[in-house]
C-alpha cells in the first residue's frame, strides 16, 4: 500500500506514523535499551513538543490515528473470550452441603 502525507510518501508504517503526527514515533514510545538519561531526555522534548501551540491537535491525531490502526488490522487485536471455570458445589469434609 502506497501512504502519501502531506505530499510526502511514506514507504513503511512507522514512516505514515511519523509524516501523520509530525514527531518521530520513538519519541513517544523509546527505544529498546534506552538508558534511564536517554528516557529523561526524551520525555523531556516530548513535553515541549505538547506544550508548543503548534501541536496543540496531536492527542486528537494520535486517537485520530489508533483508531485508523484498530480498524484497519483488527487482527492485532484478536481477544478470546476467557471461560469460567464451572464451580461444583461439592460437600467438604466436616461441612453441611
């Protein structure tokens, strides 16, 4: 599937992601083994980009975007009912059914 944002084409998920938001997706999810000053600083510039007028619509893109994700692979989402146990009443030693 070809994704053009913005007259940009994105070429992989994670690049629709970033053209969509206009912020890397790492920047909000980290990045594995990220040490504890890395994850400070990150955190850090994510709050500046939310209190910057400019990307005053992001939380509204991003459930904008997580829901386009949802209905596009429901798959990810593939929940099986879990079953109750059925619970005999069955009498116990020493105690009145």
């Amino acid at each position: 599937m070809k994704y053009i944002v913005a007259g940009h084409q994105a070429v992989t998920d994670a690049e629709f992601a970033e053209l969509a938001l206009g912020t890397p997706v790492e920047l909000w999810l980290g990045v594995e083994n990220e040490s504890d000053e890395e994850r400070a600083a990150r955190l850090d510039a994510a709050r500046d980009i939310l209190a910057d007028p400019e990307y005053r619509d992001l939380p509204d893109d991003l459930i904008r975007l997580a829901a386009q994700v949802v209905e596009d692979h429901p798959d990810l989402f593939n929940v099986v009912p879990l079953t109750r146990p059925s619970h005999r009443h069955t009498a116990r030693k020493g105690v009145a059914a």
